[in-house]
C-alpha cells in the first residue's frame, strides 16, 4: 500500500487513531490491535476498535487511550487534544508533572472509580464535577494546616 502524502492526523479521536494505524509499520487491523492490546496485559475487543476507528464511539474510556498510548508509542494529548499542531502529536509519551500526578491519583482508592463515572457522563455534567472538586481542592488549601519549612 502506497502511502499518502498528504497524510495529517485529523481533529476527531477516530482520525488519530487510523492516523496512527497507518503511519504504523505493519499497518495493523482492528482484529492485531485488540489482540496486540491483549498481550500487553490490556483488554480492547475488536468490535470496540472498529467503532473507534470509524468514529461510531467517541468517548473512549482512559483505560483505552492508555492501552492505545502504549501500543503506538504517543503520547495520550495527540489522541485527545485537537488543538495541538501536526507533526508534534505523535511524539514519544513524556511523563510530565501534570501526567505524572495523575497516574499516582489513579492509584489512590477512589479515584478510578471517580474517573469511570465521569467518562460516562455528558460534557455539561463534567463542567460541573470540575469545577466542584476545584472548589473543594481550594477550600482544603485554605484549611490545611501550615507546612513546615
């Protein structure tokens, strides 16, 4: 298969993902991704590949953008933020502080369940639960006691 040319990522999760797909060496199916995912210990049927790539689900879950992440070696903002320019989504994943905490929350108890919950929710309701927990994180701040320098 000849490559395209003019091939440039896209702005919707379904045009990352067959970006992706065929940027990738073996141009693998939906079929090879899911059992590619399954043997790095993640779980992803082909069904559920298939609505991704074509776009008929949109809001995939973070276990699946993970599992996405580590299979096509980007990084999860070139799968979830539009916004960023071509040619610098694709690059290698980089922990970062802001990727870095969230990974140590996902292992505190609750959170995952927390971040399950919000994927199923719509976009105004999200808005909402945002900006709850950033009233509580502020009224904690302001009632956490002194630290010690």
């Amino acid at each position: 298969m000849t490559e395209p040319k003019d091939l440039e990522p896209g702005s919707t999760f379904a045009d990352r993902l067959t970006y992706l797909i065929r940027m990738h060496p073996d141009e693998p199916g939906d079929m090879e991704i899911s059992a590619k995912i399954t043997e790095q210990g993640g779980q992803l049927s082909r069904n559920a590949v298939y609505r991704l790539r074509t776009g008929r689900e949109t809001n995939p879950t973070l276990a699946t953008i993970n599992s996405l992440v580590k299979l096509f070696g980007c990084s999860s903002s070139f799968l979830t933020d539009f916004s960023a320019k071509p040619g610098t989504e694709a690059a290698p994943a980089d922990a970062d502080d802001e990727t870095q905490r969230a990974l140590e929350l996902l292992k505190e108890a609750g959170v995952k369940e927390v971040l399950n919950r919000m994927g199923q929710m719509g976009a105004d309701s999200r808005k909402i639960l945002i900006n709850m927990s950033e009233q509580l994180a502020a009224l904690n701040q302001k009632h956490a006691p002194d630290k010690p320098e």
